[in-house]
C-alpha cells in the first residue's frame, strides 16, 4: 500500500473529492478507502455527522470493546458483528494534534445501530482497517464464511441449475475459506 509521505502532496484532496462523490453517487454507505476504488494511496473519507477525510490515518490509542453490526461496501446488503474499540485517538497528516471519538460515556442502551456518534467511530475504523487491507470478512466467522460459501455456491448451483445443498462441500469450503487472510481488529 502506498503512503502519501507529503502532506503538502495536493493529490490527497482529489482523491478525497473523488471518494466522496462515489461515496455520494453510492448513497449506501458512511465511509470509503481509497484502495477500495483502486487507489493505492492512505487517504480514507466518513461521511456521518459532518464530511471527514483522512490522510495517512492511524490509531494512536485505542480501549474498550464494543460489538456492532457493519455492513460493507465490499460485500453489499450483508451485515457482520464485530468488535470493535469503544475509544479511540486517531492522527492524520492533515489534522494538527489528535481527534477523539468516544462512544464509552454512552449507556450500553444508546449504543445502537442508530446512534451517530457510534456509527461515526465504527466507520471510521472500518475504513481505517480497509486501508491496513483489512476487511470485515473474518476466517472463523461463521456468518462471513457462510456467506461466502453461500454466494459463491449459489452462483456456480445458478449456473448449473443446481439447488443448493449443505454436507461435504460446505465443510470443504469452510476449510478453504479458513485460510484466506483477512481479518479486523481488534481480535
């Protein structure tokens, strides 16, 4: 992956405009990476509370868990649980000093899926971990494996005119699946 070691580099806000207008064209989704549309550059953009982009970004700290469900760009219309960090500092090349997003003063009844400042910091290290080449798409986790194994037999069962059907193959899938190297902090 390459880093935009300039911060004086005026692509990143191109990209950051492109991000965005795909994110806006889109309309489903509250962030996206660069890499994501092809670019190979650290440059990542949410869009929840207020339009942010983010160049070269990291977590500098990080404590707390909180579970929630995501969805992705990459895998439309498919909702994984995750963990993810309750509080964490980000830094970016185009911040001065470090941004706070922090979720743990909320009851655990206001964590939900609706609530914005949860959505904001979820999306946020979504795209960071896509950045990292990370995705939600977990080995070992079920719901991910079943619904690749899902898409991927249904889509050769369509072209068979096959029905789907479980057993031997989908062990032999899920084995498959097991190793391919993707995951999503924090573990």
């Amino acid at each position: 992956m390459k880093t935009l070691f300039n911060s004086r580099d005026y692509s990143h806000k191109e990209i950051a405009n492109k991000l965005f207008r795909v994110l806006t064209d889109r309309n489903d989704g509250y962030g996206l990476a660069a890499n994501q549309i092809g670019i190979q550059k650290q440059v990542c953009v949410v869009n929840v509370k207020k339009p942010y982009y983010f160049i070269n970004p990291r977590i500098v700290e990080a404590e707390g868990e909180l579970y929630y469900y995501e969805s992705c760009l990459s895998f439309p219309n498919q909702h994984v649980r995750t963990k993810r960090y309750a509080t964490i500092v980000v830094e970016a090349d185009n911040y001065d000093g470090q941004l706070y997003f922090d979720v743990d003063y909320l009851s655990k009844d206001d964590r939900g899926m609706n609530n914005i400042d949860v959505i904001e910091m979820v999306a946020l290290q979504h795209e960071i971990s896509h950045l990292e080449g990370k995705t939600v798409a977990i080995p070992g986790h079920a719901t991910m494996q079943d619904f690749l194994f899902r898409k991927l037999h249904l889509s050769a069962s369509k072209r068979e005119g096959r029905s789907l059907k479980t057993g031997t193959l989908l062990y032999t899938s899920r084995a498959i699946l097991s190793r391919i190297s993707v995951s999503c902090p924090p573990t």
